[in-house]
C-alpha cells in the first residue's frame, strides 16, 4: 500500500505537467476565430448579426454536450476523455484550415469547443485530487495558468504568423496542428490518475464526507447563477471586441490580434499568483475583490479615448480576472463531492456554454440599435449585478 502512494505522489509532478500543458493546447484555439472576426467579416461578406451566429453556435454544441461529457469523465476516467479531447481539436483544426466558407468554418470551430467539453471536466477533476483541499486553489492556479497561456498565444501566433510570416489564416490552424499531436503524446505516458481527494487532514475527511450526500446545495446553484451572469456580460463584448477595435479604433487585423493576445499574456503569471493569494485570504473573499477590481478597470478601459487607455486598462481588467480563476474554480471543487466532481466541473462551465450561445446574438442586435460601444456598457451592468449574486447570495 505504501508504495502504491509513492507511485501515485511520484506521478503528481508529471501529470500536473501533464495537465498545464494540455490546458494549453486546449486553450490556444479559443479565440483565434473572435480575432479574426474582421477578416472573416470582409472574405465572406458577413454582417454582425451573421457573425454573432458563428460565436453563438459553437457554445450551443458545448451546451448541449456538456452534462454527458461530465457524466462520462466520472465513469471513464480523466485520461481516455483527454485523449478524445484533443483528437477531437486536432480534426477541428485540420477543417479549419481548409475552409471555403462560414458553414464550414463553424463547423470547425464547433469542434474545437467542443474539445474543451470534453477536456474540462476531466483535466480539473484530475488536477483538484492531486493534492488535499489546503493545496487545491494553489495546484488549481498552476494549471489555470496553462490555460491563459493558450488564450493568448492563439491570437499573438495569428498576429505574427500573419504579419510578419505572412501566413494565411487558414494555416495558422494547421501550424497548431502538430503541438496537439504531441500533447496527445504526452497524455498517453500517465500511468495512473487519482480518482478521489487526497485527504490530508482528518477534519478535511469528514468535511468531504458530508458533501457526498448533497450535490446540489443552495450555495452551488446561486454559485452557477453567478457564473451565469459573469459569462453572460464577458461574452457580450469578447465577441465583438476585434471587430470594435477595427471599426472605432481604426486599428489593423494583425495589430489587433496582437493586441489581444498581449493582453492575455498577464494570465500565466497572475492565476497561479491568485491561487497562492487566495489560500491566504480566503476563496470566495479574494475573488469577489479582484473580480470588483477587474470590472472596475473594464469600466475605465471603456470610458478613456483613445487606444492607448483603452489598451491599458484592458490588461488590468484581464490581470484581475486572471486573479481570480483559481479560487473561482476551487469554489466548486469545495461545493461538490469528490466521486462526482466531473459532473460538478461539467455543470461550473455549463452557464458559460449557454450564455454564450445566447449572449453574442444579444450583444449583436445591441450593436445594431445603439452602436458597438453600447454592448461595453450592457455587459458591465450584467457583470455587476453576477458579483453581487456571488457576494450576498454563495455561502460555504
């Protein structure tokens, strides 16, 4: 038994290695797409509304996908669903690369959503039972750093590739292609994944005990509302901000993508910075104080002229936020029992999926009536109103 631990604990580096770097690779094809907006726009003929249908579909088909991926992470384990994870990726972007027109180009990116589906559950699951409940937030942000890492090396690879390599769109999908492949690789030499905590502490024991007899607590589902407000007013303006900063900027494709993907790049050192800090502070009291924090910036990013402000507070904004995805995702490893924590992990990014089905179509139609910077404005008054859900109405 002794030495089936020290195997077991002698896996955890590289299977935290593992899952950081598959994060990543998850993750890089994200926004690729939300940065290419205004080429898409242009080579196809699109209007907003048309654009708003391709950021919407892709977080249907993670809706409706992601209560059974979750149900199947518990039964078959993190590794095998990885695996399908990333196959999946891989063909999303071999059709990506080969795209003749919007349906296809949809398809595509459905695929590579859908990929997250199918990883998230299972990757989280992995990484919340690597260590006890004291570690968690810490491990957690370590591995939420790979993921920031991926959402802004997509569109910073689409700015250089295309700027300075001149690459077509369409093959920086493919150049994405075999680092997928290898992360598959990597995936395939975990020789065993933990299926229940690590229970370091008696009391953390007892505590894990009774949160098996209830899944669906009073402070989960007003935390879910939660997470469905903030999704909500993020994906709002995320998917048309290249298009905003083309149109009332006045900026270049590959100059925003650029933009977008420098901005992101504070993540990889801020989630795990966040992780430790809220260990320290508490969870839910230092992520209701860096997302006020974060929103607060967004609020200035919006009302200052010009691009340098805007640039600026942007990243700020996004170094906040960036702070606060450990605990956010801690949260709901706290609030969910470890035999079912992929269906607890599948039903934390569930209101992101719907909401963001949902919101580009509104925030398009937003644009219409009122203009593109009138969708900022919207989003923060719905951002607002999910922290204090968060703040007053999550107990635990």
């Amino acid at each position: 038994m002794g030495n089936g631990n020290t195997e077991m604990r002698s896996m955890f580096s590289y299977g935290l290695l593992v899952m950081t770097v598959t994060h990543t690779l998850t993750h890089v094809f994200q926004r690729i797409h939300l940065a290419l907006f205004p080429t898409i726009r242009d080579e196809f003929s699109l209007s907003l509304q048309q654009l708003g249908v391709i950021a919407a579909v892709p977080f249907l088909c993670q809706a409706l996908l992601a209560i059974p991926m979750g149900l199947l992470s518990d039964r078959f384990g993190s590794k095998k669903m990885i695996l399908i994870s990333l196959s999946v990726a891989t063909v999303g972007s071999l059709i990506a690369s080969y795209t003749i027109n919007p349906l296809m180009l949809t398809v595509a990116i459905s695929l590579i959503y859908i990929n997250m589906t199918i990883y998230h559950p299972a990757a989280y699951s992995f990484t919340s039972r690597l260590f006890g409940p004291r570690d968690r937030s810490k491990v957690l942000g370590i591995h939420g750093a790979g993921g920031t890492l991926g959402m802004s090396i997509g569109p910073l690879s689409l700015g250089i590739l295309m700027g300075f390599f001149a690459f077509g769109w369409r093959k920086v999908y493919l150049f994405w292609f075999v680092p997928t492949i290898l992360g598959i690789i990597s995936v395939l030499f975990i020789r065993a994944e933990p299926r229940e905590d690590v229970h370091v502490e008696p009391s953390s024991k007892a505590e894990s005990n009774t949160k098996e007899e209830k899944m669906f607590s009073m402070s989960f589902i007003v935390f879910l509302l939660s997470l469905a407000m903030r999704s909500m007013g993020s994906q709002m303006f995320n998917s048309f901000l290249a298009v905003f900063l083309v149109d009332v900027k006045g900026l270049g494709q590959n100059l925003v993508s650029l933009i977008l993907g420098s901005s992101l790049l504070v993540g990889p050192i801020a989630a795990p910075i966040g992780g430790f800090l809220a260990f320290r502070f508490g969870e839910k009291r230092w992520l209701v104080t860096v997302l006020a924090l974060a929103y607060a910036s967004l609020g200035l990013a919006i009302s200052l002229p010009g691009v340098a402000g805007f640039v600026i507070f942007y990243v700020i904004y996004g170094f906040f936020l960036f702070l606060g995805m450990a605990p956010n995702s801690a949260i709901i490893a706290h609030l969910s029992p470890s035999r079912r924590r992929g269906l607890g992990y599948t039903l934390y990014f569930l209101p992101g999926s719907i909401m963001g089905a949902i919101a580009p179509i509104i925030a398009a139609q937003i644009a219409g009536a009122f203009g593109l910077t009138s969708i900022f404005f919207a989003s923060l008054a719905v951002l607002a109103t999910g922290l204090a859900v968060l703040k007053f109405g999550v107990k635990y």
